[in-house]
C-alpha cells in the first residue's frame, strides 16, 4: 500500500478510535482505557450510545470517507462511517483492540490489527 494511503488510514483509524466524539489528542491512560473498554463490554446501550456519537461526531473528507468504503470492502455509495464506529467500538468491547494498539494509531502507526478491525476479518 503506498505510504500516501497508510498515512490517510493511520488518520482514519486514529479519528475512529476517539470513540465518542472525544477530540483530544491526549494519552489515556491504561487504566482508563481498560475501564473504558470494561464498560462497553458489560453494556450493550453503552455501546450503542457510543457508536452513535462516534458516526455522528467524526468529520471525515470525502477522499478519506471513499478509501476508508474501499478499505472495507463496502458497496459504492455507503457510508463506511457508522460501520467502522461499530467494529472499533466493538474490538474495544471484546479486547481485541488493545490499549497498545490504540497508542500505535494515536501515534500515526496504521496496523495490520487495525486494518484488520476495520475489514472485520
């Protein structure tokens, strides 16, 4: 994947991880996150709530939108944003997404886990 189109997903995935509409770019810490993730999974409405500020909040250009539809293998004209709040939001949930990760995309770092996520595989 040419280095052009890793950074636009680096930057996707670190907008979609601000899950809730958080705009702050700071670190969280461990234990925050962890607590974070704990109450996604143990709340189904949590997790809704969250997935809808997500896909509400993000401000994503249409040349990101289109590549992040592409990156997920979604049908042309729909929009990939509400989905790739669920998958993250729900890899968060699960512990597949871990603090570690969410570090190397906060930090620029597309991963093939974050792809990964985004594709649902």
């Amino acid at each position: 994947m040419p280095e052009r189109h890793t950074a636009i997903l680096a930057s996707i995935a670190f907008g979609l991880l601000l899950v809730g509409g958080c705009t702050s770019t700071r670190p969280i810490s461990p234990t925050n996150y962890a607590a974070y993730a704990e109450g996604l999974k143990g709340s189904p409405a949590l997790r809704q709530d969250e997935i809808q500020k997500c896909a509400s909040n993000l401000r994503v250009n249409p040349q990101k939108r289109e590549t992040l539809r592409k990156l997920m293998n979604l049908a042309p004209g729909r929009d990939p944003l509400p989905l790739a709040c669920r998958r993250v939001t729900d890899a968060i949930a699960s512990g597949r997404l871990t603090y570690r990760d969410m570090e190397q995309v906060r930090t620029g770092q597309a991963t093939p886990k974050t792809i990964r996520i985004l594709q649902a595989r």
